[in-house]
C-alpha cells in the first residue's frame, strides 16, 4: 500500500498489490491468517526460483526473454525480484516493474547496512523518496552521493515534495527556480500543473477554483496520481478527461474505481480489469458492482495464466461460499 498525500494533507492509499485476489485484506491493519500468509509466502518463492532459472537461461544465452506469463506474474507480486540471489544481477527488463513499486527500493536501501550506490541511482528519479533520504542525510548523518541543491532540485519533478523541503529549508534562488520549473511545465506536465492550480487558487472561492480546475483537467489525465486526487477533491468534476492514463492501467483503473466509489466507470476500464485477472477480482471484490457475477464469469472465459490459476480457484471457492 502506498500512500503519498493529497493537496489537503490526507493520506491517499493506492493499492499496488491486488492483496484480494492472493487471499489477504486489502486493508491493511486487517488481521492475517497465518495460513494465508504462508501458502503466499510459498508461491513467491516457486515464483522466485522460476524467475532466477530465467536469468540463469538468459545469462547463458539459452533463453533471449522471458516468458510472458512469468512476467505477468512478477509484476503483480514484485516481492519475488528482491529475493533473487544476492550473485545473480537483475536485468533491466525487470526495471520497469519497479517503477509502480519503487517503495521496495526505498526498504532496500533503508535496510543496507551501508550506502548502496545502485539502489540511491534508482530512487533518484522519485522525489519523494529523495526527500525522505535528503531527510535522512541531515538528520542522521547519512550520505548521499549527489549534492543537497541536486537532490532538491529533482524534487521539482513533484513540486510539492520540493515545497514540503523549502518550507524547513528555504532557499530564495531555489524556491524561485522551482516556481519558473512549475510554470513553464504548467501546460503539459500533470505535477507542475496541479501545484500551479493550487498556489493560483490556494485563497480562491470554491467557484473560482473549479472554473480554473476545467482548464486544467486534461493536464491532470496524464498523471492517475493527480486524476484520483481532483476526483476525490472535487466530487462534481467532469471525470472523462481524467481518465486518460488511468483507464489503460488495471492497477489504476481498480483503484479509481475503490476510492471514488466507482464513480466514471466507463466499458474502457472494465475491459483494461477483465484483461488482468488479478486487478479484475480485487475490483469485484473491493467494489462489488451490481454486476459481479458476470464479471467473474467473464473472467474465467479469458486466457489463462497458469502462474495464477490457483488463487482464482481459490476466490471463486469463497465467492460461492459467501453466496450460498
């Protein structure tokens, strides 16, 4: 679960792993069952060891990439990359995965007995997580590879990490640098173009600040981040212009739909779940539209992955418990 924070300070919890569909809560507080951890544990390491066969193959050219299943399978349960072998290297293939879960880099790196060099390069582009670690340097002594005007100058990325830095740590040439960072992005980039929104209309009336959200909004689709912020913030806002990122995304698709309350659900989104059977139940299951059944039975019409037969079997076990 990831929770960055919204423009009104509250925490927004984006589900990165569908927890329903491996038989957990998708709250996270909720109590565990010990054998439902452990029959997960289990088939991350199957996952695992199938996962460092490949890169053994690909490692001695006996296999050019890997096979699609497998890799559908790592990237809805990433825990498997970072219990590879200490002696075999990850391939960048895998690197786009991290992407969606770069808070595993950020434990990686936490946990290191000391500085590890690879691990702060990945989280170099995440201003958030430069934040945290420039915190880190300060306050505990830790260093960092690049200097501290570097690292706040890759927070400009997401301005408001570089806000939330300035506001302890005030440079006036910095703060200006970042204002002309956030306007001359303001059309295009969905980061700089939230916050622009906000710092123009922080004392405005709730009339004012929708009238400039309307110009702004297809800005904001281009970000799902920013998309389910605005739809939370302003519940009347027209969705369909934000939802240009979100809906090619099973991930973001399922979590729009389970923190807006299935608000702007669209045929798109629900083909972009269906296509993925792990984000399509803990949308049912998270969700519980009206037309659940027939989801599921679609569900179990599409192409199957093998990597993930068992836990559909299993959710499909329960749902006909809890029905009967």
């Amino acid at each position: 679960m990831d929770e960055p924070q919204t423009t009104q300070g509250q925490p927004l919890p984006i589900l990165k792993i569908p927890l329903a569909f491996y038989g957990l809560p998708s709250d996270a507080s909720a109590p565990r069952r010990a054998g439902d951890i452990a029959r997960l544990d289990g088939y991350v390491s199957r996952l695992t060891g199938e996962l460092t066969s490949a890169i053994k193959n690909a490692e001695a050219g006996t296999a050019a990439r890997f096979a699609d299943d497998l890799y559908q399978a790592v990237k809805i349960m990433p825990v498997a990359i970072f219990r590879i072998p200490d002696n075999y290297e990850v391939p960048p293939s895998l690197f786009t995965i991290l992407h969606d879960h770069i808070y595993y880099v950020y434990s990686a790196y936490k946990a290191s007995a000391t500085p590890d060099l690879n691990l702060e390069y990945l989280l170099a582009g995440y201003p958030e997580y430069q934040y945290h670690m420039l915190s880190d340097q300060i306050g505990h002594g830790e260093v960092l590879s690049q200097s501290e005007e570097n690292s706040v100058h890759a927070m400009f990325n997401n301005p408001f990490w570089a806000i939330k830095w300035l506001e302890h740590h005030f440079v006036d040439d910095t703060y200006k640098e970042m204002l002309r960072h956030i306007y001359n992005l303001k059309d295009h980039d969905a980061w700089a173009a939230h916050c622009f929104h906000w710092l123009k209309t922080r004392t405005a009336t709730p009339e004012m600040k929708r009238e400039e959200l309307a110009k702004v909004l297809s800005v904001f689709g281009n970000q799902p981040y920013i998309a389910i912020i605005t739809a939370l913030e302003f519940p009347d806002v027209e969705t369909g212009p934000l939802l240009s990122a979100v809906q090619d995304s099973p991930m973001w698709s399922c979590n729009w739909l389970r923190l807006t309350k299935n608000r702007g659900v669209n045929h798109k989104m629900i083909e972009t779940l269906l296509g993925c059977t792990p984000w399509g139940i803990q949308y049912i299951n998270d969700v519980n539209p009206p037309d659940a059944a027939e989801l599921l039975e679609q569900i179990k019409l599409r192409p199957k992955n093998p990597w993930w037969n068992e836990w559909l079997d299993l959710y499909l076990e329960k749902w006909m418990q809890n029905r009967t």
